[in-house]
C-alpha cells in the first residue's frame, strides 16, 4: 500500500472509533434517560394538559366570549376537530333566560361540513341581551358552545341603569 492509501485508512478508522464511541455514549445516556423517566412517574404521573371531554369532538373557536354582533350582520363562526364527524351540523343560536338557562333562539345554518372548519352566518334580528353559539350534530352527545356573546341593534351594549 502506498502511503497515501495508509494515511486515508487510519482516518476513515480513527472515524469509525470515534463513531462507534459515540454510539455507545447515546445508547448509555438514552438507556440512563429511560430508566429515570420510569423513576419518576412511577412517583409523580405525568402532568396532562386540561382533559378535554371525550363527548366533545368539536370546539367553537370564534365567535371569543364578549363580542358584541349587530343584527343583519355577516359573521364567521369557526371551530376545530378534535376527532372525526362524518354527519352534517347545525350552527344555532341559543339565547340565555332569566333563569340562567340556555334555549335556542335560532337556526344560524343547517346541513354545514364540518370539515369546513368554519361558516359564514347572518345574524338575525331578534331581542338585545346575551346568546352563544351552539354546534350540534347527530354524533354528539352534547354539542359545542361557544362562550357568550351580546347581540345589539346599534353595535353597543346597552347596559341597564342602575339606581342607587
């Protein structure tokens, strides 16, 4: 061999020791890693983030609670899919009681894909006061709302006066 091809070999094998040595180093450190994991969740479980209900596969994102919509006015209403819905939705509008109950008040839109992600909607011309968006489907047991809004005839909130 020439000296040359010498030279080129103890490199590429120096190369292949340093490689080797740092294989077995990450195999330590993950082998090491592994074992403390298990350590410690055997003490603390693992922290999940807020757990969602099963039930809801569907969450509003838009409308955001305390928007204030006009009548006769076009808005977009959003959500995301946590799992699958093969059914058509109905977006509604659900207009809170006195008693601090929910009921409809509105059918915003019917038959909507809710692989769209979103729908375009109308608002109707009905009472001043508080509402929310509700998302149902025939797959939910109980359908997605989103957080209260306040619907106007003017675009401004008329809060009733209070006597003193």
């Amino acid at each position: 061999m020439t000296a040359m091809m010498l030279r080129s070999r103890a490199r590429w094998s120096a190369a292949a020791g340093v490689e080797r040595h740092g294989r077995k180093r990450m195999r330590w450190i993950a082998l090491a890693r592994a074992q403390l994991k298990r350590a410690t969740d055997a003490l603390f479980p693992p922290r999940t983030a807020s757990p969602e209900p099963a039930s809801d596969t569907l969450l509003v994102r838009a409308p955001t609670g305390g928007e204030c919509w006009n009548w006769v006015e076009r808005r977009q209403i959003s959500w995301r899919i946590t799992g699958g819905l093969g059914y058509p939705c109905c977006v509604l509008l659900e207009r809170r009681t006195e008693q601090g109950k929910w009921s409809e008040a509105a059918v915003l839109a019917s038959q909507v894909d809710p692989r769209a992600l979103r729908a375009s909607v109308v608002v109707p011309e009905l009472p001043e006061g508080p509402y929310r968006v509700r998302i149902t489907s025939p797959e939910l047991p109980h359908g997605a709302c989103s957080p209260p809004l306040t619907i106007s005839h003017s675009g401004t909130v008329h809060v009733p006066a209070t006597t003193r």
